[in-house]
C-alpha cells in the first residue's frame, strides 16, 4: 500500500512519509493510557502578518510556525495531505504556532525521538482541537516515477556538494546528489498524490527542472515569504519531467491507507 530551504525542512520534519503510505496510520487519537504528553505545549493562532511556514524537530523541542492543521496531522501522524480526508474548511486555511518541548527523550536516537515527538503531538491535537479519526483504506490514484524509453537525462554529481531538492524559486526545481525515491518524494507533495520510484536507479544524480506550477507562482512564495518570479514559457510538470529529466510518470490506482476526521474543533487560547 502503497512524505525545502523551507521546502526541504518539511521534508526533513516527515523523513519517513514516503513509506508511511504504504503503512498503516494511527487508528486514532491516542487513548488515555497510551497518551505521551509534552511537559509544556504552547498552542496560539499565527499572527495574520507573518509570511510562510516552518516545521521543525530539534532534538527534544518542537517549533511549528504558520502551520495550517491538516499540515501539522501530517506531522503527527507521519502522513502526506492527500491521506488525510474529510474536515471543514478551515482545516486549510486557519494557521497555528506550536511549541513544545519534551526534555525526557533526550538520551534517545533521532529515529526514537522523533517517534516519541509525533505520538505527543498526536495527544496534544486530542487535547487543544478535540481530533478524533479512524483509518481507512481506499482505492486512489497514483503515479509510479519511471525511466522514459530514450533514458535518464539525470547528472552524474559533482563531488563535495551538498544532497537534496530545493524549491527556490517558483518552478525551478533543483536537485543536488539526490536520489529517485526523494524525488519521488517531493513530487508527491507537489501533485498531492502517491508516487513510487521504479526507475530502478539507484545512484544520486543532480538536476535542475523548469515547470509551471498548476495555478501559477502568485505575488508571494507560500512557504518562504520571497518574491516569485516564474521561468518564461516552462511546460507543466508532467512535461518537465519528461523532456528535462527523463522520466516520466505513469498514472495507475491502488490501495491507500488513509484516516478520516471524525471529529475537530478550534482551540480555546492558551
């Protein structure tokens, strides 16, 4: 069954997405007996001029900035937007900063404490927005990330770089040592789907890719606040991918593992 700058951070902050849709989701909200709580936990609507979003995890603190719920239940649970269903409108559009901090995990490994942080989260989301959910499974569209018949048009890296995707600038998609399953990664989170890597390339490779982003680039970049400026005449991403990398995406179905809200409300101030 089949998760920037600050693209890259929210990357980082669900390093085991691309996985988790082809595994079981929290059935629900924790129950009282296996409720991890943080020892302090700060819930407060984003000021409304603050541009962008942030996630992050540091090793025994939590820092959410601007992030709408449905974006932070990807981070408790370890999920991707499009595996998380129903809930009213303001699931997307109201915007919360979090701090947290769990000061008992710190002897932990990152892979634990990272675990340990999303089950708080979990129980903090119970406690402030009264979350309530079930899993499911469903039959939805997919895409399956393959080489095109005239091959990869991949770069073989240049050595002593870095490694990764950034979203810089509105439709430019630059990666550095990065490799398939990233990729396959970051696409899914832009077309808000489930896309798995059978490219069968296993190397890292660098590339730079120019598209149209579905909707346009805007006045503002949504997560890092800068100026957009789209490249001139770039193809749509399916076509990128294709003409400027090589592969191409195959459009299939198959079985999600989702949840579903049963119920939500918003918070009373802190």
């Amino acid at each position: 069954m089949r998760s920037i700058c600050c693209a890259l951070l929210l990357a980082t902050a669900f390093s085991s997405a691309a996985a988790s849709a082809q595994q079981s989701p929290a059935a629900s909200a924790p129950t009282q007996q296996e409720s991890p709580a943080f020892e302090v936990a700060s819930v407060k609507p984003t000021d409304p001029n603050h541009l962008g979003s942030t996630f992050n995890f540091a090793p025994t603190v939590l820092q959410i900035s601007g992030g709408t719920l449905r974006r932070i239940m990807e981070m408790a649970y370890d999920l991707r937007t499009f595996q998380i269903l129903s809930g009213p409108k303001w699931l997307d559009t109201d915007r919360y900063d979090i701090s947290a901090n769990a000061p008992t995990l710190k002897d932990l490994s990152q892979e634990q404490r990272h675990t340990e942080m999303r089950r708080r989260l979990q129980t903090l989301l119970a406690d402030r927005f009264q979350l309530k959910v079930h899993p499911e499974t469903r039959e939805l569209p997919e895409y399956a990330l393959v080489v095109t018949k005239g091959g990869s048009r991949l770069k073989v890296p240049e050595p002593g770089q870095g490694d990764g995707i950034s979203l810089d600038r509105c439709g430019v998609m630059k990666g550095t040592r990065t490799t398939m399953s990233n990729l396959a990664m970051v696409l899914s989170m832009q077309l808000a789907r489930p896309i798995f890597d059978k490219t069968e390339l296993t190397g890292r490779y660098d590339f730079e890719m120019n598209y149209a982003p579905d909707g346009g680039c805007g006045s503002r970049q949504p997560d890092s606040g800068t100026t957009a400026v789209a490249v001139p005449d770039s193809p749509s991403l399916f076509t990128a991918i294709q003409e400027q990398l090589g592969l191409k995406l195959e459009s299939t179905k198959g079985p999600v593992e989702v949840i579903v809200i049963d119920r939500v409300e918003k918070p009373e101030p802190n």
